[in-house]
C-alpha cells in the first residue's frame, strides 16, 4: 500500500528509468537516420575503410590508456613492499574506472555511424540475396534490423537488458553492439 501511494508522488523508478533510456534512444536513431544517406552511397570497399577508420580512431584515441594501464600493472606485480604495492593497485583500479568510462565515451560517440554502417551491411547483404551455410543447409540472408531493434542494441550497448520475445530479432539485435564494442 505504502509502495503504490509513495510511486503515485515519486513516480515509479522503473517508468523513469524506461523513460530516460527511451531518450537517449530516440536521441541516437535520429543521428543513425543523418548517417544513412551517407553510408548508402559509399561502395562496399569505402564502406570496409571507413570500419578500419573508425576502428583505428577508437584504438588510437585508447591506445595511451591502455599503455599506462600496462605500466601500472608491471609496477604493481614488480613491487615488493606491501604498502607501496596497495598504493600502486589503488591507482591501477582508478585507472581501470576512468579507461572503461572514456572507452564507454568513445563508443557513444560512435555508435550512430557505426550501427548504421551494420544496418546498411545488412541491407546490403539482403538485397544481394547473399546466402550462407548453417548446419549443411543454405540459408539466404533477409534481416535488416528496425527501429526497435536498433533500440534494441542501444539498450544492450548501455549495459541495460533489452527483453524481446521471440522472432522479434534477438540475434540481428546483438550484432549491433557487438560490431561496436568489437572495434575496442
């Protein structure tokens, strides 16, 4: 009784929280729709460069990061003091919070061009009627994902869980932050 009158004032936090994502979600396919014109008329190989591209600028852009993370950890297993060793692991988990934060950073940034580049792909590979062989059978390729399935990927790319039920694209939908999170 206390929960309903108290949600009835405050709000349900799962309502805000759905609302908040729903945002930033409407957010990123409005810059994915600003993308699509522009990846559609690169050819298949500008289509590979600019992935490589993207790919390269995020690396780069962690690379020092990643350098000093590897320098902490060599000074950390190297120490033989006690204390200086907690010092040294203490800076190591600052530093891991602030790569994963800027890696996060990097990614957002990212991901409208980049989930457009595997929506276009698909797009691509279905109206070439591309197949592929799955468990001896030929399959021909037909998924381009939807709106809701690139919100889909938004969700799952936050770190949040997207509940779909079945045939509504689970599978095209993982493609989406798994391309992303791969180019790290």
């Amino acid at each position: 009784m206390f929960k309903k009158l108290f949600n009835k004032i405050v709000g349900n936090p799962e309502d805000r929280a759905l609302k908040r994502t729903l945002q930033i979600a409407e957010t990123y396919l409005e810059k994915i729709k600003e993308f699509e014109p522009q990846v559609a008329k690169l050819t298949d190989d500008e289509l590979r460069q600019r992935s490589n591209k993207i790919r390269d600028d995020i690396q780069a852009h962690l690379a020092v990061l990643i350098e000093q993370e590897t320098e902490l950890e060599r000074e950390y297993h190297a120490e033989t003091d006690d204390s200086n060793r907690e010092t040294i692991g203490n800076k190591l988990d600052e530093h891991r919070k602030a790569l994963r934060t800027t890696t996060q950073d990097i990614l957002d940034e990212h991901l409208p061009e980049v989930f457009t580049i595997v929506k276009d792909t698909c797009r691509r590979l279905a109206e070439a009627k591309h197949s592929y062989k799955v468990r001896g059978d030929y399959e021909t390729w037909f998924m381009i994902p939807f709106d809701e399935q690139l919100v889909g990927g938004i969700v799952l790319h936050k770190g949040m869980i997207a509940e779909m039920a079945t045939g509504e694209g689970k599978t095209i939908v993982a493609t989406l932050p798994l391309f992303l999170n791969a180019m790290v």
